[in-house]
C-alpha cells in the first residue's frame, strides 16, 4: 500500500466517546412524546447518521407531531446547551495517535457531520484542535455523508491527491461518504457484531492503537 500525506478523521464515535450523549439529548425531546429510545438499537441505527436524517427518521417512525424543522431545532439547541456541562472523553488511544501523527509532520484534517459550534465547544474542553489544519463540518457542506461532498472539499481544501489520502471512519455511513468520494478508509469500531456490514472498508481495527501499529509496521506514513 502507498504513504499517505494526509489523514482525515471523523468526529463522533470515532475521535470522541459522544454517542450516549446524542442518545440522552435525543431521549430527553423524545419524551415529551412519550417516546424512549433502546441505546443499542440507537447504536445500530442512528449512530453516523446526520441530524436531519435521524429527525425525519424518528419523526416518521413515533410519529411525533412536532414539525421537522421544528425537531431539528430542538435538538440543535439541547446539543448546544447540555455540552457546556456536559463532559464527553476521547475514544481509546485518540490522544497518544494524534501526538504519535503530529510528531511525524502529517497533515490532519476533520470531516464531520456535527455543526461547528458543535466542534468548538468539544474542542475547548478535549483540546484536540491543536492537531487539526482543516476542519469540514456540517456548516460547511450541503450534503451530509454517506454523500462524498465534506470529503471531496476535505481533500481540496488540505491540499492533497486522493491517493495521498487516507480516511478513520466508524460507521456505515461515513465509510460509504469515504469510497463515495474514492478513498482509502479505515475502520475503528470496537463492536464487532458491526464489522461485517463495514466490510468494504480497507481496513477494520478495534481501536487506535491497533490501527497505529499497522499504519506504522506497514509505512505507510
């Protein structure tokens, strides 16, 4: 396998442990329907996916009343109000691999799906904007992933061929946005119940530390 140049990484679920956070969030407006969500149904089909899309979703599925427009709102709104109190850690061996990253010089970048106040307000409290020259969020994009776009901007805007390219995902959704948009992606899912629809992926590792170890004793850096 060629080096790559360039690393870009999703946020949740794969960076930051922030999952059960949206689950809590989503619960907490799904009450008022008298609706409450399984955190691992949550995991297997709402986990990566947009906001929008899981409003809908949602909405369609506990038929709530609330207009979709109005859905989304509420939970943009409870997201920025429950992160100022709200502490949210690093997936395993996040902060060791972007040192490890940063130390040999490689060009980083994050590609998500969250708004970017979203990504503000986490990086202030984990510190991990210091690694990233590049950030493609929501705000930036008309269409979210699994849709190629945040990656195709991520890629011209860091300056960088594709192949040169090389992209940390953990959901279905965002590995399918990665090929969509013709990259290598590896897989950092620590559930392997998940690994055989992720199987398209170029890689599946567990956690970081896995990843690293094989990136390293394959130079592909």
């Amino acid at each position: 396998m060629k080096q790559f140049k360039a690393l870009l990484f999703d946020l949740d679920g794969t960076l930051v442990d922030s999952e059960h956070f949206h689950f809590k969030v989503w619960n907490e407006i799904l009450a008022e329907s008298g609706v409450e969500l399984d955190y691992n149904d949550f995991l297997k089909n709402f986990a990566g996916v947009p906001l929008p899309g899981n409003a809908k979703r949602l909405k369609d599925l506990y038929e709530i009343s609330s207009p979709l427009d109005v859905l989304i709102s509420k939970k943009e709104n409870l997201t920025n109000e429950r992160l100022k109190t709200s502490t949210i850690e690093l997936m395993p061996y996040v902060e060791e691999t972007l040192e490890y990253f940063l130390e040999k010089d490689i060009a980083m970048a994050l590609v998500t799906a969250s708004k970017r106040s979203d990504v503000d307000e986490l990086f202030g409290k984990n510190g991990l904007d210091k690694y990233f020259k590049l950030l493609v969020t929501r705000s930036d994009v008309t269409r979210s992933k699994p849709d190629p776009e945040s990656y195709n901007l991520a890629v011209e805007r860091i300056g960088y061929k594709k192949e040169e390219c090389l992209v940390f995902e953990d959901t279905l959704n965002g590995l399918r946005a990665a090929k969509n948009a013709e990259l290598t992606c590896f897989v950092i899912q620590g559930d392997h119940e998940s690994h055989e629809k992720l199987a398209e992926s170029d890689r599946i590792f567990t956690d970081f530390r896995q990843a690293r170890t094989y990136i390293t004793e394959n130079d592909l850096i």
